[in-house]
C-alpha cells in the first residue's frame, strides 16, 4: 500500500490529485494514495483533475475516509461523469468540515454539445450541508452547459452561504430557480457573484433578478460584472436593492459598461445601505470626466455631511474603499485609464481613510472637528448656544485625545473654545453660581 507520512505535514494543507501531479503513487497504486489522504489531518483542499477514470475511482474510496477537507475543486473532464460523483457522496456527507466546492470548465473538456450538469445535480440532491458553490467557466469558445437544475437542487442547502458563477451558464429557468434560492425564508445567502452571466433584459432576466434580490434578507456581498445592460435595464435592479431587507457590506458592479446616468441611479442604493456598506466598485465603467466629479463629490457628502453638526454625526461612516481604478477617459486621440490614487480628490480618500477606524463615534468626532471646527475662522456658535450644563462635556468630548492618525486636533478646538472670552465667562460663572 503506499505510505506518504508527509500528508500529515501541517504545512501540507493543500493538494493536486492528477496523472501529472507530483505525488505519484509507487506502482501506480491509486488505492493506497486515497487511502492516505484520508488518514490525513491537516489537508485542507483538495483538486481532482485530468485523471484516468479507473485511477480515480480507485481513489476516491480512500478519499471518502478524510474529515479534514473543507474545499474540493473537480475540474473539467469530470463534469460529466455520473461514476465519479456517485463515488464522491459518501465524501460529503461523511465530512463534515466539508464546505466549498468549486467545479471548473477548461479547455480540457471540449466534447459536444458539451458536459452536462445532471451528475452533478444528483451529487447535490444526495445531501444537504453545502456552504458555498462556485462554478467556473474557463474556455476560450464556451459550448451550452446549462446549470439550471444544479440552481434549483441548492433550495434544499438551507446552509448555503455563497453562490458564484462565472460564464454564460445560466438559462431561463435558472433565473428563476435563483429567485426561488433568494426569496426562500430559509435561505442563509450572504454572498452571490454573477460575472459574465448573460443577464438577457430582452428575455426580462433583470426583472427576474430584481424580484429575488428585493425579497431577500440576508445578502451582504454582491457582485454583478461585465454585464451588457443599460441605464434602463439597471434601474430595476438599483430599486429592488434600494427597498431590500438586507446590509450590503460589498457591492461591485465593475466592467459592465455603465455610463454617467447608471452610476449616479446607483448613488441611492448607497444611501439605502449607508450603515452597512464597505466595498463599493465600480472599475472598469464608461464614466465621463463630468460623471465622475458628481459621483466623488455625491460620495463625499455622503461621507461627511458638513450641512450641521447633527448631520455630521449621521454621515456615513462604514465605507472604506471604492474603486474606480478603470475608469475611462475619453481624450482626442486616445484612451486613458487612470488608478484610482490619480483622480479621487484627496478629501474623499481622507474620510474614506477615517472610516477604516472602528470605533465609528470616533470617526464621527473626527469629521465634526474637521468639517465645523478646522481652520483660522471657527464657527463657535453651535456650542455657544448650548445650555450651562451641557457646555463643559461638550468641550471634554471635542478636546479627546483618542483620535485616529490624522491632523483633527481635539485640543486645539478646546483652545478655542477656552480662549473665546463669553464662554469662557459663562463657564466661571455657572461654576461660581454652584459654588
């Protein structure tokens, strides 16, 4: 049988199984590799790809034993084979640190009309415990390979997390099936990514993916890229995520071709998730110079409303990044495309920066100091008119020094305050009153 004592090697965590990987079994003893992998303690993900189908089915009983494996990736060839998958169920639902699967399309597989997904169906019909499914297309001429049934076989994995597909893979009662997967009170969906999805406005898909992502409740990572839609053909989807349940923490809508008017419809998906959201991106979209100045300076009120020191406070202060890193530039004879460091003002990555900290009070004291109190002519009067009582904690609160690294300087405003003679006379007058 063969040994490989090294597969508990705890920096051993990740393994190709292959006919060309570089374990190979002495006497081609396939059995005895599965066996040892699962034995193992330590793997944590695990690739089966280009394999003879006798040596993998005389692996995968050996590999059914493992209970340390949280990812399994199938690439390719092995889409379509019933056998195989039929031999790797005892695999999930034996293990039960088993999560991921990731399936992947290559150039490997180039039979027609193409893999069919019904094994894979089948293998997802067996149980119910799946956390995260990712389907990958990886071909330079992609051939039908519809993954509607593997769509309406994930309803029954209450515990799935993430859903991402990558490639036109998804037909029309797929869609469907996906509405269905979000609008289900059971569902536990916190991530779904659609890249080169084909979402299909003639056939009235945005309206279908609208209706499941406004009946959702529990998304907070969302991506949906290199799309061909227009500012039309977005707007339901920016009024099902304006009205949603959910707290998006990630939104990217990047290389989906998305003119000036798209992206400002967008700016009130983000007031709607100002509490929540991280992430916002938007690279690779035909903004014009104009679109982009309304867009940074819509985002920089949003961040910090200077309109009074209450709105100050209730700006938003849990976005972190955008990204705007593609954005096209139309010149006369060419095309420019600028990093985001190029043109985003530096005000905007000054409180983009400050939103980073995670006492969100204190990021709220910052932007008031900077945006009422900061500079040569300082307007008191806000302060000046506050009640006696209340004065002296209002100076404490502005004079903190628990500020983030920046250059809002507490205890110069309580110079301020303290050398501004009217309130500094009402403050030893009330304590002269108690006394």
């Amino acid at each position: 049988m063969f040994e490989a004592s090294y597969f508990n090697d705890p920096n051993v965590y990740e393994l190709v199984v292959a006919d060309w990987c570089p374990y190979q079994p002495p006497g081609d003893d396939w059995e005895g590799f599965g066996n040892a992998v699962g034995r193992n303690t330590n793997l944590w993900e695990i690739t089966i790809c280009d394999m003879r189908q006798e040596r993998l089915l005389s692996f995968l009983p050996g590999l059914a034993l493992n209970r340390s494996i949280y990812k399994l990736t199938i690439v390719g060839m092995h889409l379509s084979d019933g056998e195989v998958w039929d031999n790797l169920i005892p695999f999930f639902n034996n293990n039960q640190a088993f999560e991921c699967l990731e399936v992947i399309m290559n150039e490997e597989d180039c039979s027609y009309p193409g893999p069919s997904a019904s094994a894979l169906t089948s293998a997802l019909q067996s149980f119910n415990t799946l956390k995260e499914l990712i389907i990958v297309e990886e071909r330079t001429y992609p051939v039908p390979w519809s993954v509607d049934s593997v769509i309406e076989a994930l309803n029954g994995h209450t515990g799935l997390r993430k859903l991402s597909c990558s490639g036109d893979m998804i037909g029309s009662e797929g869609w469907v099936a996906l509405e269905t997967l979000l609008q289900s009170p059971r569902s536990n969906l916190t991530t779904l990514h659609l890249i080169e999805t084909r979402i299909d406005a003639d056939q009235g898909v945005h309206i279908i993916l609208a209706n499941g992502l406004a009946g959702n409740a529990t998304l907070k990572d969302l991506e949906i890229s290199y799309q061909w839609l227009t500012p039309t053909d977005w707007q339901p989807i920016f009024d099902a995520l304006h009205r949603s349940r959910f707290g998006l923490e990630k939104l990217k809508l990047g290389d989906n071709n998305m003119d000036d008017a798209a992206v400002l419809s967008l700016l009130s998906v983000l007031l709607r998730h100002t509490t929540t959201l991280k992430t916002l991106d938007l690279s690779g979209n035909a903004i014009t110079d104009d679109g982009l100045i309304a867009l940074t300076n819509a985002l920089s009120n949003n961040l910090c409303d200077s309109s009074s020191i209450l709105s100050t406070y209730h700006s938003n202060h849990t976005l972190e990044e955008v990204c705007i890193n593609s954005v096209y530039r139309h010149g006369i004879n060419s095309l420019e495309i600028l990093t985001q460091e190029s043109f985003l003002p530096v005000n905007l990555r000054s409180l983009l920066y400050f939103n980073r900290e995670n006492n969100k009070n204190r990021v709220a004291r910052i932007k008031i100091i900077k945006a009422h109190f900061s500079g040569i002519d300082i307007n008191l009067k806000p302060f000046a008119d506050m009640e006696t009582n209340v004065l002296p904690h209002a100076i404490a609160w502005m004079a903190r020094d628990d500020t983030v690294d920046c250059d809002a300087d507490g205890m110069s405003v309580m110079y301020q305050f303290l050398s501004t003679m009217p309130l500094f006379e009402r403050i030893l007058s009330h304590y002269s009153n108690s006394a």
